[in-house]
C-alpha cells in the first residue's frame, strides 16, 4: 500500500529484515476469550513479554447489525482487559473509544469517565449483560422462524438502532463505543488505562505523508456523494462546530499518552480534537468543497466532468422533508408511473433518481445528530499532555509526535491535502 512507501524507502531491501525482527503478527479475534489464540504456547509467551496494549479493533459503522457491534465494541473490550491483566510486564493499555460516546449532548463536554448503567437521558434499565441476552435470544427466534439471512441483517440493524434511541444515543456505533467504556470502569481494578477519544478522524496532516486515508468514512461521504453530483441539498446548521482531528495527530497523541500513563495505576481519558483550540464551522467545509471540485471535477463512468454548484443547506427536518419531498420525491413518483406506461422505457433513469434519493435520505438519517450538534470536547488532559511533552527535561521529540491542533490551517488542509487525498486514495 502507499501508506509504507516511506518505509520502504527508508529501509530498501532491508525491509523485511526489519520487519521480520521487530513484528510478529498474531491472528485472534477480540469477540473471543483469549483473543481467540488457541495456540497455549504463544499465549503464555505473549503474558509473559507483552508491555503495551492497545485497542483499536472497533466496528465503526453506524448502524451496523447490533450483535456485531456489541461482540467487538462492547464484549471485546472486556476480553482485552481480561487478556491484560495476565501481562507480567503491562505498563499501559491504550483504549481508542471515541468523543461521540457523549451523544448529542451540547456545551462543553468533560474528559469524564462513563459509569455501568449510566444513560444519557436517564431511562433506567441499561445492562450490558442483559443486551448480549437480549441479542442471544432475538437471534434464537429468528433463526426459528427460518428468517433469511438479509432479514436477519436488517432485523438485527433496526435493533441495535433501537436500543441506541432508548437510552439516549444516536446510533448502534457509539451506543456500542460507550458500553465498552463502561466495562473498563467497572473492571479496571488499579490497571494503568488510557481512554483516548477522538473526535471525527481525517486523513494524514504530516505523516508518513501529508493526505493518506483508507476507506470511506465520516465526513468523505459527504465529499463523495458531492462530487459526483448526488447531493444538491442536505440538513444542518451552517454554524454547527465540526470536531476534526488528523489521523497522525490521534496517533501521536496515543504514542505520547502511553508513555506519560505507564505504570500510574490509574485511568486518565484524552479528548483528542479540535473543537476548542481550532474551531471548524459547517458553512467553511462546504466551501471548501464547492471551491475544490469546481476546479477539480470528478470525472464519471462517461468521461465527462461532474459539475457543482452550492448545495441547499435546510436548518429543520421539517424544511429539508418538504423540500425534498417536492423537488425529488413526487417527481420521482411522476417518473415510476410514466415508466410504468411506457413499457420500463425510463427504467435505466428511474432506478439511477432511486439511488440518489436513497444515497441522500440515509447520509441525512445516519448524521443528522452530528449536523447540528452543539457541543465542543473540553481537552484540558489532552492540553497538559501536550505542554508536559513540551516541556524542559521531556524525552519526548515533540516535532517527531505533534499533535497539536491549533498548527492547522483547515482552508489550506482541506484544499491542498485532505481532499486530494481523498480522490488519490479513496475514490479509485
């Protein structure tokens, strides 16, 4: 891949000399006991030498079908803390949670730590236990019923939305993130913990080089649904704070926090994004976006560039419903009819205005929490992390792991590397 360009020129052919003497790679599964490691002898080898733990093993997709998300994002946590604590020599486990465990809550949002059981609008009942029974025992019945598999897929999706909403949180993924931070304070017991919450993570600002990102995600739905002409008009607050953080910088940032936490023998929790030191408006991404694909159009399946113009922002459900509704959802139903009489002559174009409405009508649904949230993450661990880093008698090469926000010019960023980046190495 790209992302190891820069080792491998760095190293050459003593590459896989390198590698074969500093990385062992494992293969376990986090959903499991042990990790999944059915090999005893390598399990008691890695106890034995094993000094830093680090989880990142996360589903991240928002709706995703609720038993997945629970076994990786909740359960799985409980297994790497239980497979942490057997390490003779651990001096950190590093936890990546993410800053959205919060859910839609406004003002400024504490480094604080989420207690078992605890909801975000007070509905009583929240049980991690009794929600892997519940996904047990509704993929019982489902299976008695002989459901197909797709059934299966959207019925277990709808649940974990489900229980999401009941107690407060927007979607299955960061209802699930926030569990999993609710095992580490309950099982803790005196293991020195590092719970790092980033904020939306974008593409590389530095390292290994300016614009790398994998996948799309986040904020590049958006992008790409833009560029290639499917979105005209979209939800949210032209004022609305979105919390952006380089992926380099969340890494620099887990490298330093696990270095200042070994061996303290206590937990301390990072909010790792900007919102406070380096605040980005709604309003700026669109511009930046109007302004770099009217320069740079994304070319489509027939060679021709895709234009942009300014996109509809509607500040209400209700507005952006009603709008809809008239510029593309009863047309599109004038569409279904004509290409009815005539025989499916218009099925080709009907089918392509189902996709964009359906493309549009799910982005809106899955981030309309983040569109108009009100909050801003309070760094103030993250801050004294940066400036202990910083300061005299500190080992730590900070130029080597920055991860300070504020050096980021988001105009320059975004026109010059992330949305570049994003056509480089996400959209082909």
């Amino acid at each position: 891949k790209p992302l190891f360009r820069v080792l491998k020129k760095k190293n050459g052919k003593n590459l896989e000399k390198v590698l074969s003497e500093r990385v062992k790679v494992v293969a376990g599964d986090i959903t499991c006991e042990n990790l999944g490691i059915k090999d005893s002898e390598l399990l008691h080898h890695m106890w034995k030498e094993v000094d830093i733990v680090i989880n990142l093993a996360a589903n991240t997709k928002f709706d995703e079908r609720y038993d997945v998300s629970l076994g990786i994002n909740t359960l799985g946590v409980k297994h790497v803390l239980s497979f942490s604590k057997k390490c003779n020599k651990l001096k950190t486990l590093v936890h990546v949670s993410t800053a959205y465990v919060c859910g839609e809550k406004g003002g400024l949002i504490l480094e604080n730590p989420l207690k078992l059981g605890e909801t975000l609008n007070g509905t009583c009942g929240l049980d991690v236990y009794s929600e892997k029974k519940l996904v047990d025992q509704t993929l019982s019945n489902l299976k008695a019923d002989d459901c197909s598999d797709d059934y299966v897929k959207t019925a277990m999706a709808d649940l974990g939305i489900k229980r999401a909403r009941k107690f407060g949180w927007p979607n299955t993924y960061v209802f699930t993130k926030a569990m999993g931070e609710m095992l580490i304070e309950e099982l803790k017991e005196n293991l020195p913990i590092v719970i790092l919450r980033p904020s939306i993570v974008t593409s590389t600002y530095k390292e290994p080089f300016p614009g790398w990102a994998e996948g799309i995600r986040t904020i590049d739905s958006l992008a790409v649904g833009y560029a290639k002409g499917r979105i005209t008009c979209f939800l949210g607050d032209p004022k609305t704070i979105l919390d952006l953080i380089p992926a380099d910088m969340v890494v620099n940032a887990m490298i330093v926090s696990m270095a200042a936490q070994a061996n303290q023998e206590s937990q301390t929790i990072y909010h790792v994004g900007s919102s406070v030191s380096n605040p980005l408006h709604y309003a700026m991404l669109q511009d930046f976006g109007q302004t770099y694909f009217s320069s740079n159009p994304w070319i489509d399946k027939q060679g021709r560039p895709v234009v942009v113009g300014p996109v509809k922002v509607l500040n209400s459900m209700e507005s952006f419903h009603r709008y809809f509704s008239l510029q593309y959802l009863i047309p599109l139903k004038g569409l279904e009819i004509v290409n009815t009489i005539c025989c499916d002559y218009f099925h080709g174009m009907y089918i392509e205005m189902c996709r964009k409405t359906d493309f549009v009508l799910r982005l809106v649904e899955l981030y309309r929490p983040y569109l108009f949230f009100k909050g801003c993450f309070d760094d103030m661990n993250t801050e004294k992390l940066r400036r202990a880093a910083g300061g005299n008698g500190s080992c730590v090469e900070t130029d080597l792991f920055y991860f300070d926000p504020k050096v980021v010019d988001w105009e320059e960023y975004f026109l010059k590397i992330h949305l570049p980046g994003v056509v480089k190495y996400v959209f082909k």
